[in-house]
C-alpha cells in the first residue's frame, strides 16, 4: 500500500530516474566511476581519523556514495522512509 501523498511520491520517482539515468549500471565507464568513487569515499571502509577535520570530511565524502547508492537502490517509499527519518 502506498502512504507517500502522490505529488511527493513523484518527486522522489523523478528523482531515482535521473540518478539511474547518471549511473546506469550494466555501463562498463558507469561501474568503473562507482568503483573508484566506493574507494575515494571508503564506502566499505570506517571513516575514523583521530583529526576529528579529517575525519569530518572523511565522513562526508561517505555520506555522498551513500545517497548516490540510495537513489539507485531503494524504491521511492523506502526513500521516502529514509526521507522522514533525517
């Protein structure tokens, strides 16, 4: 059942579209780029440095492989879950 009114349901719609239509997976240049975004961002990585600046940027860059990894994941009800929790 779909709890998301339709007007936001369609902006978090419109919005996976574009980020699949950036990083279209079955791309070959599209899963090099996410792979060496994964590597810069520590996606699979802890983000930890005992400079806590260091550490905010570190966890940054993360937080932005993760949004990108959202968009392309996650269903619009899921984002819009996700959406209500930040």
């Amino acid at each position: 059942m779909n709890l998301i009114p339709s007007n936001v349901r369609d902006f978090f719609v419109s919005k996976k579209v574009s980020y699949q239509r950036v990083f279209i997976e079955d791309n070959r240049d599209v899963n090099a780029v996410l792979k060496d975004l994964a590597k810069f961002c520590r996606a699979h990585d802890s983000t930890f440095d005992k400079d806590p600046r260091s550490h905010a940027i570190l966890e940054g860059r993360r937080e932005v492989y993760l949004r990108i990894q959202k968009y392309l994941k996650l269903t619009p009800d899921e984002l819009w879950d996700n959406y209500r929790k930040d």
